[in-house]
C-alpha cells in the first residue's frame, strides 16, 4: 500500500518475558483499536526473538492522541510489569521509501 509522504512511524522494538500471560489477546485488541483511530495508516510486525512493530501514522498529533488512550496506557503499564524485558519506542518522519517485489 503506497502511503502518501510524508507520515510518521512508530517503531516499537522489544524481547518478550517467558509466556503469554495474555500478551497475544492483549497485542490483537490493541492493533483493532488502533486501525480505528484517527489518523491511523497501516500496521506491520514481527517476532522472532526480538519482535517489530511498527505503526504508521497522519501526523504526530494521531501519536500523542493514541498513546493518550486509558486502554493503551493500560497495556503499556501491563507490558513493563508482565510482558516485556526491554523495549525501545523509536517515532520517525517517512520523507521516501521504496520497495521490491519479485
């Protein structure tokens, strides 16, 4: 999907706890809730080992206003208790990309 530039990325780079302890009901109602979001684009992750998520965003306002959210600041107090060792947020302005497609 072609996202019109420029845009935001949120990276959310992590290592996991052992368990699931609810992370995976947790990890698919917070993707749900953030595709309703204003501002929200496109969603993609990955985990093997160190997981990958990163969501893309309008504008850093649709961010702050999603960050803002009482169930996603739950999940994040949940997530630095029970789910997560480490993590690193990183938020990046996308100007170009490319890609490749065989």
């Amino acid at each position: 999907m072609e996202l019109q530039k420029p845009y935001y990325a949120v990276i959310f780079t992590s290592l996991r706890t052992d368990g699931d302890n609810g992370y995976g009901e947790m990890a698919v109602a917070m993707e749900e809730m953030a595709r309703k979001q204003p501002g929200f684009l496109d969603f993609e992750s990955a985990r093997d080992g160190l997981g990958v998520t990163i969501s893309y965003w309008e504008s850093l306002e649709a961010i702050a206003h999603w960050k803002a959210q009482m169930e996603h600041r739950e999940a994040q107090k949940k997530g630095i208790r029970t789910w997560y060792s480490w993590y690193k947020v990183r938020i990046c302005k996308v100007e170009r990309e490319y890609e490749f497609t065989k």
